[in-house]
C-alpha cells in the first residue's frame, strides 16, 4: 500500500473495496489525491467476495448493464456468475493497479469532525487501534452489509432462523436430507431465487409474502430461466437485448408514463409469459395500473413463478400472519385462516444499511435528501456517500463510476473534491447509531 501525495490535493480516505469503493479510488487518484482506500476484509468485491454469493447466483443483470464505462465487460451478453462478477471487479482493480492504494484486514471504528473541519478516524487493524486523519471521507461500506432480523409478527416462532446472507452449502444439505419445512419471507430477488433452489430440496416449502411482488423475467421465453441463464454465454437473444434496454430508467423516462405502463400492462398478459409471473405482476400494480413502471420495485428474476407454477412451492400472499411455537397462522385477504408448522424459517428480507461508526449529529441518513444522492447537508466539503441510491431499474455498481460528483474529480480542473461550497460544520457530539430508514431509491 502506497499513497502518492501532491502537494495541493486532499487526503482521501475511501471506505469499503466493493464494487462503489473501487471507482472512487480510481477516480480520486485520478484527480490527483492523496487516497487510501480501507477495507475490513482480506479483499477486494464486497458483497461479490462474501458467503452473501448463495448457490447458484447469477445476476440479474446483464454483464453489459453491470460494467462500469472505463472497463466495459464485452461479449455476448449474458448473466455472470457471483464468482464471474467477482472476477471482473478484481480484473477491475489489477488494470487500473488500484491494490497498492488499499489496505486490507481494517476497519473503520469511528469518524468525527475536529474544531479545523478535518476527520479523525479511529480504524482496527488485526486487532490493534490507531488514528488517521483526512481531508475529505468516501463512503461505500455498502448498503447490503447487515441483515435484517425476524418481522416483529413473527417474534414468538420457535424454530430456527436463517438469513439469505447465511444460506450455506450445509444449510442447504440439511434442508435436502431431513426434507425440513421451510417458511421463506421474502419476494426480492434473494427470495426468487432461494424460494426455487428450496423448491428442488425440499416438498415443504411455504413462502410468505406481505404484498403481492412485481416479476420481470430475464428471457421473454416460457422457457424456465436457469437452463437459459446458464446456457447464455454462447447465445445471442436480440428480444433480450430490447427487453434490458427498453426497462432501463433512461428509456423508460423517455416515455410518457402512462403509455409506457399500458405496454408493460401488455407484455403481462402475454400468452408466453409464467401465468403465476403475470398474475403477480397484475396484482402487484392493480392500485396504480397505469403508472405500473412507478408501482413498485420489479424482482428480476421469475424463478419464484417458475416453482409455484410447477407445485414445487407454496405461496402465500397476505399482510397478517402471527406465530406461537413452530405454528405459523396466515390470515388471508379472505377471511380464512391457513396454519402450517416450520422447522425454520428462511429470511430473504433484505439488509438495513447503517452508519454506526459515522459520528455527526443529527445525521440526515436519507439518500434522498443529499445533493446528487450523495453529498449530505452542510458536509458536501468533506463528505461522499456511493451507492446508496438504489436504481429504481439497472445495477448500482456502474452507477457510481458515472456519478458526476466522483467522474468530475478527474476532470482537467483537478482538486474538484469538494464539488460544493462548503458550509459550517456540523456539531460531532455523538449521535445515536446512524441508520438509513428504508431501502434508498
Ligand atoms: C446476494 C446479493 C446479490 C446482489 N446482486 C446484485 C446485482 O446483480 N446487481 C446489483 O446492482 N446489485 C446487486 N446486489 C446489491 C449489491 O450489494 C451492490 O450492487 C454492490 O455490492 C454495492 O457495492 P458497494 O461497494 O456499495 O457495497 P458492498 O459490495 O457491500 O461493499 C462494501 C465494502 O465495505 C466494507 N466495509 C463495510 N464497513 C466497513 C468499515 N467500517 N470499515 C472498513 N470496511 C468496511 C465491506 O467489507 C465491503 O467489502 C446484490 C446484493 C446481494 C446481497
Ligand atoms: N441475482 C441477483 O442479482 C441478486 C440476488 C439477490 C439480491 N440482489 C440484490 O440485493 C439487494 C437485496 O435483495 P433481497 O432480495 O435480499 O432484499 P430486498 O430486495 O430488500 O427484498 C426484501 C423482500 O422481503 C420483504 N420484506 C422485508 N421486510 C419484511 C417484513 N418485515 N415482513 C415481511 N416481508 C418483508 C420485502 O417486502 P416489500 O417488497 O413489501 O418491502 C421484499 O419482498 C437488492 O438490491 C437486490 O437487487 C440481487
């Protein structure tokens, strides 16, 4: 690790080696910084580098959407691998020779503003403490680090209870030998695909969702989408192509909205088309049917549909259940009421995105309400947030990359960091733990 001070140039720490902390590092040493990047883990990937990557994942969007513009990741398009993605980013690090930028095993313990407007960072590094200091901070631990716990409905169950993030290779054994009874919560894309692995483990699957979800699938094929996903690399889907590009934010802007929802109403009741996919999506969008793209988050992935239509699953879709022992009660739109006993339930419920180690008060954790989704209140000087504002459609690792707050760091006028005026600091007494309150958009 080693850091190429100029003398006019800030010093930049970067948090966090996965896929948003990469380009900011690239980026600042292009503009001339003085950076360091800090990561807690032995290395580079983030989320692509941790037990996160469960069986058989595949992204959901093509290689194409997912490159960033500086290392386009060309060939036919297809669907990598978690392993495959990891590889790219670690391919990403080694061509612009960012690794001796970063250290590695280390981790951010706490981050306050002194008197002179400068950060002091207390950070951890094999178990030893120390101090650094900064100019200007960027922040890309992620959004997707910390799991969510048991929905509170659910407090009383008795059983055993595994996150998504935890779905191991012996989890999954012990799921296929006892043929345990599984209740799966969640229809994100987690719980698309773990919903249909349990599916081909166990005959006991129950997957309870609080609304119905929105599905888009990956081929335009009553085909079932892993044989495809798999079978890719080597095919070309002209229909595919058009379907990524036509659901990208850009072209769906383009559009007005309610034309846009009236095709995609459409494509829905599509003959080809997962029946159980376009019921949910139907359903999913019923209140707002003509701004259906704005409804709601689409789950990429039909693999959920795919197993309730083959009977391989169950699924479940109402906002009250309630739980005593390993006793689950469902209450249905209906009025009737369901009952079925789990061994264990299964949480694809997502993450909490969390700052504790960030020590300013009164932090506003909203993405929303910072200057490009990325520069918070009165710290714009000082302080960057990347990846913390989830596209309403497309991958969040090329975004950063084109983000105009980072890109213009390189620009012929260097020294860009900060890009607004600064203002008064803020107080650094310490706050309570800094927590984003719902998924960033
Ligand atoms: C299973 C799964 C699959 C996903 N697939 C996709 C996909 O296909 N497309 C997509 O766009 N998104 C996907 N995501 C979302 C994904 O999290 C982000 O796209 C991507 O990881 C964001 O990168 P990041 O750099 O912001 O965060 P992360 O990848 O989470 O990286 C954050 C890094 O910061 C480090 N860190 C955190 N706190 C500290 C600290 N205090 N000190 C030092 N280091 C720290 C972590 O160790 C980690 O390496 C997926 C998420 C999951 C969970
Ligand atoms: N293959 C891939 O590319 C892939 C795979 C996995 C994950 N990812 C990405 O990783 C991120 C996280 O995905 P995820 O699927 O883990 O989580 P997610 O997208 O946040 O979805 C969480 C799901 O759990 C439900 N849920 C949350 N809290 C609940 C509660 N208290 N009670 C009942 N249901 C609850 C949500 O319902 P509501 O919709 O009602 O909130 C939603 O259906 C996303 O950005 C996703 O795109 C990508």
């Amino acid at each position: 690790m080693t850091s190429t001070k100029t003398s006019s140039n800030k010093r930049v720490i970067v948090i966090g080696a996965g896929p948003c902390g990469l380009p900011a590092l690239k980026e600042m040493l292009a503009g001339g910084h003085d950076v360091t990047l800090y990561e807690r883990s032995p290395t580079v990937g983030g989320v692509f580098a941790s037990k996160a990557m469960y069986h058989d994942l595949h992204l959901t969007l093509s290689n194409w959407a997912m490159a960033y513009s500086d290392f386009p990741n060309n060939g036919p398009q297809c669907y990598p691998s978690g392993a495959e993605y990891l590889q790219y980013l670690k391919d990403y690090a080694t061509h612009f020779d960012l690794e001796r930028h970063i250290e590695y095993n280390i981790e951010v313990h706490s981050a306050s503003l002194d008197n002179n407007n400068k950060w002091i960072l207390e950070v951890q590094k094999d178990g030893k403490p120390r101090i650094e200091h900064a100019d200007a901070l960027i922040v890309a631990t992620g959004a997707h680090q910390v799991p969510k716990g048991l929905p509170s409905q659910l407090s009383s169950f008795k059983g055993k209870v595994v996150h998504s993030s935890d779905y191991t290779e012996p989890f999954r054994e012990e799921v296929r030998q006892k043929k345990l009874r599984v209740l799966l919560i969640g229809g994100g894309e987690s719980g698309a695909d773990v919903s249909a692995d349990l599916g081909d483990l166990t005959p006991n699957t129950t997957v309870w969702l609080r609304r119905p979800n929105c599905f888009g699938p990956r081929y335009l094929t009553k085909h079932a989408e892993m044989p495809q996903v798999r079978g890719s690399k080597t095919e070309r889907y002209a229909v595919n192509m058009f379907l990524e590009s036509a659901t990208t934010n850009r072209m769906s802007a383009a559009q007005n909205v309610f034309f846009y929802g009236f095709w995609r109403r459409l494509l829905w009741a599509l003959p080809i088309l997962n029946r159980q996919l376009s019921r949910a999506c139907l359903d999913s969008t019923a209140s707002a049917w003509l701004m259906n793209d704005q409804a709601t988050y689409v789950t990429k992935n039909q693999r959920m549909c795919e197993a309730w239509e083959d009977g391989k699953i169950e699924v479940l879709v109402t906002p009250r259940v309630s739980a005593e022992g390993e006793t689950v009660e469902f209450t249905m739109p209906d009025g009737s009421v369901q009952r079925r006993d789990f061994d264990v339930v299964v949480l694809c419920t997502g993450y909490t995105t969390t700052y504790p180690w960030l020590k300013i008060k009164d932090f506003n954790t909203d993405p929303r309400s910072w200057y490009l989704h990325c520069f918070p209140e009165k710290l714009g000087h000082c302080l960057f947030f990347s990846g913390y504002a989830r596209p309403h459609q497309g991958g969040i690792p090329p975004w950063p990359k084109s983000n105009p707050a980072t890109s213009a760091s390189s620009s012929p006028t260097p020294a860009t960091f900060p890009l607004t005026t600064p203002n008064e600091p803020t107080a650094t007494d310490s706050p309570s733990e800094n927590t984003t309150p719902s998924a960033p958009t």
